[in-house]
C-alpha cells in the first residue's frame, strides 16, 4: 500500500475516538486512529451507497 494522507472526522471525540479515511485512485481506506492496524478497505461507490443509507437515517438504531 502506498503513502496514504490520512483525515480525521472533524466529529470525532477528544478521548482517541477518532475514525481516519484515505483514498487513492482505487479504493477509500478506513481506520480507526487508536487502532490504525486495522484498515477497512472499500471503492467510492459502496462507500457513496453507505452514505446515503448513513444519511438517511438506516443506521440510527446502532448509535441509540
């Protein structure tokens, strides 16, 4: 894997719950920053569909 430049969610807390995304011209590549070994990989489109699920409200009942 390549050099990647990793981006915090600007919502993430103060107490290392951050999640981490990165990209590069094949795939987006997520992690969490107190366990960055561990790297979910996916392309933009499943990630695009995610979010619009996300956005949409079909994943509230795992944060309640």
């Amino acid at each position: 894997m390549q050099e990647l430049t990793w981006q915090k969610s600007s919502f993430s807390g103060e107490e290392a719950n951050c999640v981490e995304i990165a990209s590069d011209s094949n795939f987006v590549y997520i992690r969490e920053s107190d366990d960055p070994a561990h790297i979910v990989t996916t392309t933009r489109t499943k990630l695009n569909a995610w979010l619009l699920g996300a956005k949409a409200g079909e994943f509230d009942h795992f944060t309640a």
